[in-house]
C-alpha cells in the first residue's frame, strides 16, 4: 500500500495537469508553443531516464530509490506552485520527470523483490487500482482546485502525498537488494539509450506538427534507430549492460513488452480523443466530463485486483486475450459515437474498455517484471514503464495524424454542401486545427443560422475522424490479443534478496 500511494502522486499528476494547463497559460502569458513543453517536458523527461533509475533502484536499494523519487517529485512540484515564469514551470516539470522515473521502476523492483511470485499478481493488482483511483480523480479533482483555488494548488497537492509516502516508506518499507546486483554503471550505454530515446519520442511528439514526412522528424527517427542500434551492439560487448539482451531471450517477456507498447497506443490515443468529444461536442466542463469517465476508472479501479486474483489462478494468457478482445470490442463501439449518443450507451463502452483493460495492465506487468531476474527488476520496470510511456506518445501522435488526415479529407465537402461562404488557404488551416479538436470556430456576431451550420459541419467532421481513429485502435487492439496468445507466468529467478 505505500508502493501504491507514491505511485498514485505520479499517476495523479499525469491526468491533473491537464486541466491546470490553460489557467497556466492565461496566468503566465504563454504561448502554445510553451505551454505544450509543459507536457512535453515531463514526458521526455521520464521516458529517458527511466531504464536508468530502474538500473540506479537495482544497484542502490529500490526503497532508498522511491524515497528519493517520492521527496524529489513533491519538492519538485512544490517549486512550480511558486514558479513565476513558464520557463521555470518548464524546468521544473523535466525535473519531476526524472523523479518520477526513479519512483515508478523503483516501485516495481520493490514488489518483485518483496512478494513471492504465487502473490506478485494480487500485488500488481492493488498498484493498479491505485493508480486506477488516481486516474479518476486527477480530471475532477483538478477542475476543482483550478476552478476555486488556483493553478498552483494542483502541484502543491503533491506535497502532502510525498510526505505520506516517505513517512509511511521510512516505518514500513524494507530494502531488498539482491545479492548478483553488479556493481558497475555501464555509462556508454546509458547515453545511447537516453539519446536514443530522447530522439524518438521527441520526433514522435513533433511529427504531428512538422508532419511524418518531413526531413526533421525523419532525422529524428532516423537517428533513434541508428542509436538503438548501436546500443543493441554495445550491450553485446559490454561486461556490465544496462539492458542486458538475455531479458528478449524470454518470448512472454518480449511479447509483454509489446503488448505494453500497443495497449498503451490504442487506449492514450482513444482517450485523447474522447475528452475533446465530451467537452468540445457535448458541451461537458472539465469536472463533468471526468465524471462521465468514471465509469471506465472504476472498472479500472475494481478490475485490477481481480485480474490479480483470476491471473494468480488461472495464469496471464486467457485473461490478457480476452481483455484485449473486449477493449476492441470498446473501441469499435465508440467508433459509432455522435452528438446524440445517450448517456447509458457511453457508459456501456467506457465499462467495457475499464474491463478490458485491467488484466491487461496487470497481466502484462507481471509478465515483464515476473519473467525477469530478481537482481534485474527495477530495469524491468524501467523497461515496463518505457513501453507505457512510448506506447502512449506514439498513439497520441499517430491517432493524431489519422483524425487530421480525416478532417482534411472531409471538411471541405462538408462546407461546401452546408453553403457556407468560401474561406482563403490561410483561414481553412485555422478552421481545420479547431475542427480537429471539435472546436467550431463562430465568429462573433454572426447569424444564428450561420452558426448552427458552423458547428453541424465542425462536430460532423470531427466526428468522422474520430471514427475513424477509434476504428485503427481497435484493429490495434486486435493485433494485441494475438501478443498475448504469447504470454506465460512470470518465471524469473527470485534469487536470494538482502533486507535492510
């Protein structure tokens, strides 16, 4: 339980954020393109360094490592409340990033050294439900603290929590090192990897932007796979690999690895989709709209424990399929999502998809985690959390580009057959970015006839884009439920640990 409350801060901010970030941008007069590193900031930050810390969590103790990720990302959180410019906000955002890649693979590393392996999956079921619980309540929580206190107050929440958790880790937590931890940092490999990672997911994030074809995202890409590869080769030569390539020798290890990265993909891309559909189509505020998504947190919440227990019996592989299978069957249903879906039935989909996926993120967990050696845990939870965090960046990137690609196939048509006065290159790439969002971009004062058509064919076309990206999630769900045929229960070594 304590792993669960430093994880839930972490869990928390990714979903809170969100909410504060236009209130940020009114307060400190930030331009979009700052308030995006917001977000983007803390995500590099965390994918870079997080096969590290689960490394540093490996030779050090995991509990010493949470502690310090858990003071740090609170510490780090309290000094962008008092942060006075988007440029300190920025920083200190990486900063909660590299925390926070120490607490997560650390928390992992804490539960494999800790539980045997007949109970490890009940455990990684209440560290998803925490996180489930924290989920849910970043959008409403958020909405009420932006809407009646400030902007600030979403990060100095974090504070409290990381004082709980170092007070609860410091009375109950034991260290558990294992005794073949190697005592070496493989540094050449550690800069390939944060280098290559670094190059991917930045040029995942800007691809939408510069567009998939263009010569910077291509050099970033291009680059990632050439740094990859010469990681790959060093891990090969090195006496002391950070990620030793013995791991892939596993087929549920690797296939759980990829399973990660495209349940990650479908579920962030769909998600990222559904909040404009609540707010920008339905006309929700931000608390209503989490609300409205409660339905597939609680699911989330009282599906993981489950999971736990049903995978604990009767092994990873059926209920990993059969997760897989109902969030496509999720995913195909929101695809047929329009202004006058009722309530019940938008439930319906979002139960289905908070059931389908909490044996998957538990199962697919412990089959990461499980099949590795004791003394190489928190690498793989580094590695577990590695493929959430590029799973769910390269699903909002892509997803992204479907809808825009959508919307730029039918808007035009859509105007054209509402008779709605021609608009020149530069206004269409406005309107076209608004629709994108389900935005209907009425000009002040005009007729309310004008208006209506307006909204019917910016609500009608990001619609049909939505569909369509709900529809390639699902086959990518699909194509995730044949991975899991792959899985097994974890075997790694449990191997002797040392408790401190």
């Amino acid at each position: 339980m304590t792993v669960a409350v430093g994880v839930m801060m972490v869990a928390l901010d990714g979903t809170i954020v969100a909410i504060a970030n236009p209130a940020i941008q009114t307060h400190l007069h930030a331009s979009l393109a700052s308030i995006q590193w917001v977000t983007n900031g803390y995500l590099l930050a965390l994918a870079v360094f997080l096969i590290t810390a689960g490394k540093i969590g490996d030779r050090f103790g995991h509990r010493t490592t949470f502690l310090v990720g858990a003071v740090g990302f609170a510490a780090a959180s309290a000094a962008i409340g008092f942060s006075s410019s988007i440029g300190l906000v920025i920083v200190f955002r990486v900063l909660q990033g590299l925390f926070g890649a120490l607490l997560q693979p650390a928390a992992l590393g804490l539960l494999r050294a800790t539980f045997p392996p007949n109970k490890l999956n009940m455990a990684i079921g209440i560290w998803g439900g925490a996180i489930g619980v924290s989920t849910a309540a970043g959008p409403i929580v958020g909405g009420l603290l932006v809407q009646h206190i400030s902007w600030q107050s979403v990060f100095f929440v974090n504070v409290p929590v990381g004082l709980l958790t170092l007070g609860l880790g410091l009375w109950i937590l034991r260290d558990a090192r294992p005794q073949k931890t190697g005592q070496a940092f493989d540094l050449p490999g550690i800069a390939l990897l944060s280098v290559a990672m670094f190059l991917l997911v930045f040029g995942i994030i800007k691809a939408p932007a510069w567009g998939w074809g263009d010569a910077r995202t291509l050099g970033f890409l291009g680059g990632a796979v050439l740094l990859a590869a010469a990681f790959t080769y060093w891990q090969t030569r090195s006496s002391h690999p950070l990620l030793p390539l013995s791991l892939f020798r596993s087929v549920s290890l690797s296939a759980g690895t990829v399973l990660m990265i495209l349940m990650m993909f479908g579920f962030f891309g769909a998600l990222f989709f559904v909040t404009f559909y609540l707010q920008n189509v339905r006309g929700m505020s931000p608390v209503a709209a989490g609300v409205h998504l409660l339905p597939m947190t609680a699911m989330l919440i009282v599906g993981s424990p489950i999971a736990g227990v049903v995978i604990g019996r009767i092994g990873p592989r059926i209920p990993i399929v059969f997760g897989m299978l109902c969030t496509a069957a999720a995913m195909f249903g929101m695809s047929a999502l329009h202004t006058g879906t009722n309530t019940g039935l938008l439930s319906l989909w979002f139960v289905m998809l908070g059931l389908g996926l909490s044996p998957v993120i538990v199962g697919a967990t412990e089959i990461i985690v499980g099949n590795a050696p004791v003394e190489l845990a928190g690498v793989a939870g580094g590695l577990q959390q590695s493929a959430m965090q590029v799973g769910g960046t390269l699903g909002t990137a892509v997803l992204g580009a479907v809808m825009a690609a959508r919307v730029d196939s039918v808007l035009p048509g859509k105007w054209a057959a509402a008779k709605l006065p021609a608009v020149s290159a530069q206004d269409y790439a406005g309107l076209k970015q608004a629709v994108q969002v389900g935005a209907a971009p009425i000009a002040k004062g005009a007729p309310a006839q004008t208006a209506q058509a307006i909204t019917r064919v910016a609500h009608d076309s990001f619609l049909s884009g939505m569909s369509l990206a709900f529809t390639v999630a699902a086959v990518v769900a699909l194509l995730a439920a044949g991975f899991g045929l792959l899985t097994r229960r974890g075997t790694g070594d449990s191997g002797p640990a040392v408790h401190i």
